[in-house]
C-alpha cells in the first residue's frame, strides 16, 4: 500500500494521554478546491467541453439516439450533462427539459459504467460519469429509486481497477484522483439528500459493505476506505436531522421518526471491528480509522442529548479511553475497542451484530475467531433480544455450527445458549423446535448444551412439556413458523432424542407424571393431523418411515422405559396396545389399556398422575379433554379414593354439559360405576340432577346412559325425596319412550315402570295424570319393531292398570291384546278422546312401520266410534248430502272449517253433533295425508280408513235404541270394574282435558 501522505487522519490516535479526541475533518478548503481545479481541467481540456456554440442539450439527445462507441463521444456527453445541469440555477427551460429525459440519462450512465474495461482505457470515461452523477445531484435532477444502482456500477468500475502498486507515473496520480472523485460525489449525494441526508448516508455505507468481504484485497480496502471517508465527512459535516436516540442504549419515553435514525450503527460497527482483524493490512487501517471516525460521531450526538449533564467531561473521558486501543491494532486491543461501542448498542443493533460474529466463527474465517466469540459473549450477556432477534439468532447457530471447528467458537456458543436459555427460555426452545422439527444431529448438540446445566434443563424440559400441551386445533398454518401442531409434534420427537441421550434424568423424572399425559394426548392428537402437516414434520424423513404418531409412540415408550417401567411397557405390547394406539379408531381402547397397566405402578405415582388429570380437567380443551377423561375414568376404579373421589365430582357436572361428542356419556358410564360401589354410592347422589338434565339433551347415547344411573341413584333415596324424585323423572321419561335408540326406548320404559310404584301421598294424584298420559304411547310401542321394548311397554301397561286400579286394562295387557286396549281405552274415558288423537298423529310420523299403522287404526276406530251407517241415505244416481257433490247440485247446508278442511253439516244436526262431525271430518284429513305414506301398507290402511269414514253419518245421542243397547252394556261394566263409590272417586280425580 502506498505511504500515506502527513497530516493523514491516523495522527489523531497518537495524542497525548488525557486529551480530547481532535476531529478529523474532511477535506479541507485547499483540497476541495484541489478537487474543482481537477474538475475544470477535464471538463475543459482533456475531456472536450463543447465550446460555447455548441449546443448541450443537442448532443446529449443526439447521444441517447445514437448511442455511440467512441470514447471522445462519450466524454462530450458526459461533460454536456455537466455543463447542462451548472445553468439549470439560472436557466429554468434548460432544468425542465433535462428533467423529462432525466430517466433515460440515469440508465445511460449506467451502461456506460457497466461496458467501460477495468483499466487506464475505461478510467476516464468512468470518472467522468462520476462527475455527471454528481453534477445531476446537485440540479435535483438524479432519480432515487436509480441510485442504488448506479452506484452499484460505479463500485464495481472503480473498485476493480488494478492495484495502484502496479501502475507508474501519470496512471498512479489518475488512480487517486478518481478514488477522489468519489468520494466527492459520496458527499455530495448526502449533502443533497436534504432532511433524508442520514437515509443515503445508510444506503450508501449499506451498498459499499458488501465489497468489504471480497476475495481481492484491493477491493477490500477501497470499499473500506469510501467507508472511512464517510466517516470522517460526518465528523464535520452536521446532520441535523439525525436524532441522537441512536447513541443510547435505553432510551425512556423517546420516539422518533426511523428516516432520523442511524440504524446501520449496530452493522457498522460489528463489520468494521471484524476488519480490523482481517489478513490484508491496508483493510485493516483504513477499518480501525472509519471505527475512530465513527466513535466520535456517536460522541458528537451524545453531547446533543438533553439528559446528559456532564456531556462534556465524559467525551474526554472516553477520547481518553479511544486513543489507547487503536494504537497497535492488535485483536486484544479490538475487542476493548469494540467494548466502548457496546453502551451506545441498542438491542437490535447488538442481534445484527451477533448474527454477523456467528457467522465469522465457521472455518475457514476471513476474520479473528476468537474476536468474533468474544463479540459474541459480550453481546449476549448484556442484551435482551425481542423473540424475532431470538429465532434470528438461533437459525444463524443452527446453520452455522456444521461448519464451526475452532474450540473456542464451540464454547462460545455453548455459552451462547445458555445465557439465551436463561433469558428467553420460551422463545429459545421454540425457535429451536422451528429450525429443526425432526431434531437432528446439529440440533441434538445444540440442546446438549443448552441441557449441561441442571437449573436450565429444568427450564428446557417446562417449555417442552408446555408446548406438548398447545396442541391448538384452532391453528392450521402451512408452516412450522406459527404452527403450535407442528411445534408439539417436534416436542415429542425432541424428547425421545433426549432420553437416548441420558441426560437430565433427574429433571425428566420430577416432571414423569405431566411429561407422560402429555405424550399420551400428543399420541391421540396426532391421528387428526392433516396430511399437509404431516408432509411438513416427515418431508425430511420419510426414508426412515418415521410418521408423526409412530414418533410419538416411540417417545413414550422411551419415557416409561427411561423411568424403570419396563414391564408395563411390555404388558402393553403384549395386549396389542402399542399397535391399537397408532389407529384413529382404536386408540381410546389403548388408553384404556395404559391406564389400567400405570395404575400397578406405585400408589404415590398413581395419586400424583390422578390429581394432574384432574388439574388438567378442570378447564376444558377439545384437543386432549377425550382422552384425559377416558384415562381419569380408568383409574377411578382404583380401591382408595377417599379424596381423588371429591375432585372428580367437581369435574362431572361440567362435562356432563360438554358438547364433545360422547363425553357426556362417558361421564355417565363412569358415574354408574360409582353408584354401583358401596363405598362411593351415596357421595354420587350429589350428580342427581346433572344426569337428569341428559334426559332433555338431543344426544340418544347420553340419555340410555343416563337412565341406569337414575335407577340406581332412586333405589339410594327415601321418604319424600324419593316420591318428589319420581314424580319429577315421571316427566322426563315420556318423551323417550319414542327416542330413536332401541336402549333408551327399553330403559326409560321400564323406569317409568319403577316410578309408578315409588310416587306415594299426595304426590301419586299428579302422577296418575302422567299414567293415563303414556297409557297410549305404550299401547303403540306393543308393536315396537325392538321386541325389548315391546316386553318392557307391555309390562308397563299391566303396572299402568295396576296403578290406576283398572283391572281389566292390567288384565289385556297381561295377554297383550292390543285391539281390546285400544277398544277399552276409548270407551273408557271419552273425554281424553281429543288427547288421544293428538298423541296416536305424532306416531304417523314414527319411523317404524307398524307403529304408524297401529296409529291408523286407533285413529280409525276413533272416528268410526262417531258415525253409524246413514239410514236415509240418497236414493243411486242421487247426490249424498254429506260430500261436496251434494253441495254442488243445489244442497246447502251449515258450513263449517276445521283445520284447513271446510265441510258440510248435514240437516238435522246441531248442537254437540255438529261438533263431532267437524271432528270426524278433520280425522278424514289427517288419513288423506297419512295416504301418502311411503309404506304400501300404511297408505292403503289409512285410504280404507277414509272411505269407511265417508260411508256413515254420526250417531245421533238421543234414540230409544241406542239406549235399550247401552244399559246392559253399563250392567256389566259395573260388575267388571270396583265399586259404584270407587270409580265415582276415581272419575273426580282424574283431571279433565
């Protein structure tokens, strides 16, 4: 490298002790006007300014039409730019018309750039165009979003060029004269940026960082020198626009605009420190003189700052302190320069910082290794990093530790993760989880250390075992980023690799009780993985066929056997469990077979295992609520459960009301088991009216399940709770008797059968109205296609006879002569004949087959109770008076609408007739419509019914021969029922419609 010339800023480090850091300026006043003189030389000798007549703006038009190769042509060109943009001050047409061509000139300028050869031919055409950017800069006239790339071109023109050692004479001096012309024109696009000075001041330094890591030293050290020349500029040059925040490393109740903030600090200084280590000599002087520069930039802004009182003495404090390192520029010395720069370090500067240390600790490093993890340990240790920073962090160690051999850049990570464990355990242990979901080698090392200390991997271990249990269904991203299944799945595959490892046993078994039921809920979650999901976790394995839920049956069995539960995991295998678990289908079965298996395990376990579930059950969660209820109810069978019993009685009643499919009876299986023990039968009675409310619920199974447990929970009550019990489960049962689910049919039946004879004192008259009530229903369901239901339905009926003291119904039902009930009932009781028509339509609807039909016939018989052959029926060929077309030939008579059916009330009926055939002439209606039954056999019944209907009139109620036939009709019923003063109590007990 050339000697550098005296007065070289470098001086300035070899003050006096205790003296303020002198500011290096820029270039001064001699030198800028060395700069313009060797402008106006080119422009007006070498380069061939057009002279005065010449026309400017002719010749750069004509130029970007033709686009010639001559080098004069491209120098008139250039220089014409110039010249056009020094009079657009004075000339306002000139300025708007170079304006409208300013874009095609910008990338003109690039062309030139990119096709001049790197050598003495090319160097005067790229000086010139530096000229011309600078010159276009200064009119207002550069385009910004073509910045970047014209100087782009221009670093790369300029900075591969040859070496100055290799060049002589008048080619050494234009070397240096065109590295000036840059760093003029540097300036000058900063100085015209305005208020956005500090904004191209950054993207310059960004797009000049880059060439500082190139293979060519020369390349190195005149990027790093464009960087130094900067630094000094802003020494002396004031930027009043930036806000000073950046030199704080806390800064309290201060927001600011990001176009007023230096946030390349961070970057900047991490690269230029790194340099001042690098092999090449002149990289590494022209990098400690930018730090220099630079420190007491950050100086400059501290003195700004409001809350800084003793602004003063402390920058020669610190001037004192920077004046010491940066002598010999030996690594030992960088890193306490590098020390000065870590107070005035936000936290986002010291993550980019830190991403670029890990980065420089891969072998073979153009930089210090043993810098780079100091860099890395100091910053570490006093930042707190934002979870972005954090994952950053982490990938940059993932990626980087494959190719990491020195020991100490191995320690330093090490220390690393630690430290980052201990502060952000959280987001450490998640980013991990995302850079490696399938835990390999790389990753494995990196939780090793994070795992060397106890304190952490308990930490380590709490965050696993936290993210197992986040197995959020609501959260189906595509990618491992934010997926919190795809994390957990990773969880799983992590802990498996740990236990193989053998390392913080101790830790592992304090948490074995919550790290087991979380395994065993990742296990049944994983069967609902999507397969886009399960692509993601398998996609770099799926050569090992190592699926997601095989991982994590492998991760449990790991575990148990890591514990000393051999034998339960052989028991397991040996009932088929393992292979039952990986099936959708049957892995509730599995967990059964689990459960029953842990609780041989000693009772201190089983208790600790049984509290968490109940823990975990007392909030409810879709994702593993199924599987942690199946496990709990399992070992409620264990012998003592003097207090886990209290706890699971709290939890019951909630889930009794889930709206999981089949919890709720699932619950009520295992509160049939309670009630069946003697020793937990009498505490269940508390659940009474849970399980009763599951006699309301649309859900079949819940309510079959629910009538044993009642049967059982009445058969533990007395006195009057027992009769007020009955009477009120009377009411919930009658709807069942037509539930779709053959079980709930039987059950409710025949515990309806009990209630009848539990129901005593004043309670039994509400509930002979609830048996006169079901006497029909039950009358159908003798043709129940369940012939379980039918046994139940008759069984009750002849109990329904007993009850009401109705011996001849108790006696019918005995032989379950259905057509004789049916006759008995509706001679019986006349008044409920309305009730009855209103229950026998709802079995229309049934979908068993013979119970619409028997519903046809009851109806039937019904309406043919009304009516008797018509006597005075119409001569053939005339009209009936009862049909409309007696109407339409000239009939009339009352009119009358039932329903949405309007008919005709022959002549000679009126008062209580009139209204019985409105009622005959409605059941017609209801038969029409049942005439479009899907059954054959069904439709026709109901068709016969109605034309049997049609063919009679009603029965008149006053006539000598009805009456002669009905006394001995009342004789013998008289004989056939209680006595006389009985059923006159009986009839004034039973309610009216």
């Amino acid at each position: 490298m050339a000697e550098r010339p005296p007065g070289h800023v470098r001086q300035a480090w070899e003050e006096k002790d205790g003296a303020a850091p002198a500011p290096s300026s820029g270039p001064k006043p001699d030198e800028v006007c060395k700069v313009q003189l060797l402008r106006a030389d080119l422009c007006c000798s070498t380069l061939a300014v057009p002279t005065e007549e010449d026309n400017t703006l002719d010749i750069i038009r004509a130029f970007l039409r033709s686009r010639p190769k001559q080098e004069a042509q491209k120098l008139r060109f250039l220089a014409s730019i110039c010249t056009v943009c020094s009079t657009t001050s004075v000339d306002s047409t000139v300025w708007d018309m170079l304006y409208f061509c300013q874009l095609e000139v910008v990338e003109t300028i690039e062309v030139l750039l990119q096709e001049e050869p790197a050598g003495h031919q090319g160097i005067m055409v790229q000086q010139q165009a530096m000229l011309a950017i600078t010159s276009m800069s200064r009119a207002g006239l550069l385009l910004q979003e073509k910045k970047s790339s014209l100087l782009y071109a221009c670093f790369c023109s300029i900075f591969h060029l040859p070496p100055q050692e290799d060049t002589q004479g008048p080619d050494a001096s234009l070397y240096s004269k065109t590295l000036a012309t840059m760093d003029s024109m540097l300036q000058v696009l900063v100085r015209s940026a305005g208020t956005l000075g500090i904004v191209e001041l950054q993207n310059i330094l960004q797009l000049l960082l880059p060439f500082t890591n190139s293979q060519l030293a020369v390349v190195q050290e005149r990027a790093m020198a464009r960087i130094a020349r900067l630094a000094n500029f802003i020494t002396t040059y004031s930027l009043p626009q930036v806000c000073p925040c950046f030199a704080q490393a806390t800064v309290l109740r201060h927001q600011c605009s990001k176009t007023h903030q230096f946030v390349m600090l961070g970057k900047l200084v991490g690269h230029l420190t790194l340099c001042c280590t690098c092999k090449d000599k002149g990289t590494r002087h022209e990098a400690a003189e930018a730090l220099y520069h630079l420190h007491t930039f950050v100086l400059q802004q501290r003195s700004r700052w409001p809350w800084l009182h003793d602004t003063g003495q402390l920058q020669l404090q610190e001037g004192w302190q920077a004046t010491q390192p940066w002598q010999l520029l030996q690594t030992s010395h960088t890193g306490k320069i590098f020390l000065m720069f870590t107070k005035y370090l936000q936290p986002s500067d010291g993550a980019d910082i830190i991403l670029m240390a890990i980065k420089s600790l891969r072998a073979p490093s153009a930089y210090s290794i043993s810098l780079a993890a100091h860099m890395v340990d100091v910053l570490v240790a006093d930042h707190a990093f934002q979870p972005g920073q954090v994952l950053n962090i982490m990938w940059a160690i993932y990626r980087s530790l494959p190719s990491v051999r020195a020991v100490v850049a191995l320690k330093s990570l090490d220390r690393a993760l630690l430290v980052l464990m201990g502060k952000h355990p959280s987001e450490v242990v998640a980013s991990l989880l995302q850079c490696s979901p399938m835990c390999t080698h790389v990753a494995v090392a990196m939780w090793r250390a994070m795992m060397s200390e106890p304190q952490a991997a308990e930490k380590v271990l709490r965050e696993l075992l936290s993210i197992l249990m986040n197995q959020s269904l609501r959260k189906t991203s595509t990618s491992t980023k934010d997926n919190p299944r795809i994390l957990s799945l990773a969880a799983a595959r992590t802990i498996n690799e740990i236990l193989l490892q053998s390392i913080c046993l101790w830790q592992v078994e304090a948490i074995f009780p919550q790290l087991f039921l979380a395994l065993l809920f990742q296990v049944s979650f994983t069967t609902e993985l999507t397969l886009q999901e399960v692509h993601i976790f398998w996609r770099e394995h799926q050569q090992d066929l190592l699926t997601p839920i095989r991982s994590a049956v492998q991760s449990m069995r790991m575990l148990l056997c890591s514990m000393g539960f051999e034998s339960q995991v052989l028991a397991i295998e040996a009932q088929g469990g393992w292979d039952t678990l990986l099936s959708s289908q049957t892995h509730l079965m599995e967990v059964r077979i689990i459960a029953r298996e842990m609780m041989k395990t000693p009772s201190p376990l089983c208790s600790t295992i049984f509290c968490h579930l109940a823990e975990l059950l007392s909030v409810e969660d879709p994702t593993w609520e199924m599987v942690a209820m199946v496990f709990f109810i399992e070992m409620l069978n264990c012998t003592n459960l003097s207090e886990e019993l209290d706890r699971a009685l709290e939890i019951f009643p909630m889930y009794l009301q889930s709206q999981c499919l089949g919890m709720p009876s699932l619950v009520l299986r295992a509160i049939l088991r309670l009630t069946e023990r003697p020793d937990t039968e009498r505490k269940a009675l508390v659940l009474l009216p849970y399980v009763m409310e599951q006699l309301q619920g649309a859900d079949s199974d819940a309510s079959a399940a629910a009538l044993p447990v009642l049967g059982n929970m009445l058969r533990l009550l007395e006195g009057k709770t027992l009769s007020l019990t009955a009477l009120a489960l009377a009411d919930k049962l009658r709807p069942l008797f037509d539930d779709e689910l053959d079980t709930a049919r039987e059950l409710s039946i025949r515990l309806f059968q009990i209630t009848m004879g539990l129901v005593v004192g004043t309670e039994k008259k509400n509930m002979r109205k609830k048996v006169w009530d079901s006497l029909l229903p039950l009358l159908f369901h003798l043709h129940d296609q369940d012939k379980s239901v039918a046994k139940a339905s008759q069984e009750a009926l002849r109990s329904a006879g007993q009850f009401l003291k109705w011996g001849q119904l108790a006696q019918l039902a005995e032989t379950a002569q259905a057509w004789r009930i049916c006759e008995c009932l509706l001679a019986r009781k006349r008044s409920r004949a309305k009730d009855y028509l209103c229950q026998s339509q709802t079995y229309l609807q049934s979908p068993q087959e013979p119970l619409r039909q028997e519903a046809v016939r009851f109806i039937g018989r019904a309406g043919r109770r009304l009516i008797r052959p018509l006597p005075d029926a119409a001569p053939r060929g005339q009209p009936s008076p009862g049909n409309c077309a007696a109407r339409r030939a000239g009939w009339r008579g009352p009119q009358c609408l039932v329903g949405s059916l309007t008919c005709c009330v022959p002549p000679g009926l009126i008062g209580r007739d009139v209204d019985e055939h409105k009622k005959v002439e409605y059941i017609r209606e209801i038969l029409q419509g049942t005439s479009k039954d899907t059954s054959p056999l069904v439709s026709s019944l109901a068709t016969q019914t109605v034309l049997i209907l049609g063919r009679g009139r009603l029965k008149s109620r006053f006539n000598l021969p009805r009456l002669s036939l009905q006394m001995p009709r009342a004789w013998m019923r008289s004989h056939s029922v209680p006595s006389e003063d009985s059923a006159q109590a009986e009839t004034k007990e039973e309610p009216q419609p």
